[in-house]
C-alpha cells in the first residue's frame, strides 16, 4: 500500500482548518504545506466534492472545514481520493515470479497491510490534533 503525496496533502489540509479553526486561504495553505496553490487548490476542490470542506470564493474567500473533524478518518480521506485501500499484488514487482502460487510473504504482508487500514479507519482528523 502507498499513500500518495495528494492524500498526504488533503489530510494536511484538514488538519491545518482544524487546529487553526477558521477559514484559510488557499495561499496560506500552500505556505504551510509547501506544495504549490494550483496543487493545493485542485485537492480543495475534491475536498469539497466529497463535503469535507467549502470552498468560498473572492477576495473575503477561502476553506474551511465543513465536517466535523471528530468524524473525518483518515481511511475515508485516502480512500475518497484515491479509491479502495489495498495491498499491490507483490513487493518485488515481479511479473513472472516462480513464487507466486505458494507465496508465503504475500499473506504476511496483507495482515500488515489490514492493521494498517484499521488504523486509519480508527484514526480521525481530531486525534492528529492530540485529542
């Protein structure tokens, strides 16, 4: 499993609305995650599109949380923005490995991998807060 810099950067952005508890700009958010706005704004829109956040436009604009980050896990982020969470199909990315019908790794890693998104099911915006 691979989280991707996006998902990274959305669960940033939630978490940076809720710490400073009002609405940020998407330029602030850009400097507090350095990754460019165009960047910052696209995962603002998909934030919105799955009503984590709204988006407020003009001068006066900005984002702020439109869920209650008690309830935001951190799994519902990933997986809004990037689908079922899931175990590639082999570590070595071998496609023709002699392996493959008595792999012992691939069952250790997928009990891995199902704590992990346990995890990330248990673990919510506000528990990044401390609390």
């Amino acid at each position: 499993m691979r989280v991707t810099l996006a998902a990274e950067n959305s669960i940033m952005i939630l978490y940076f609305l809720a710490r400073e508890g009002r609405r940020l700009t998407v330029a602030e958010l850009s400097r507090q995650l350095g990754a460019p706005a165009n960047h910052i704004y696209k995962l603002v829109q998909a934030l919105a599109r799955g009503k984590y956040v709204k988006s407020f436009p003009g001068k006066v604009g900005g984002v702020e949380l439109a869920a209650n980050p008690r309830k935001i896990t951190l799994s519902e982020i990933i997986e809004h923005l990037e689908g079922p969470i899931s175990l590639s199909n082999c570590i070595f990315r071998k496609k023709n490995c002699v392996f493959i019908k008595n792999c012992v790794l691939k069952g250790k890693l997928a009990a891995a991998a199902q704590k992990l998104v346990e995890v990330l099911r248990r673990t919510t915006i506000q528990d990044l807060l401390g609390g």
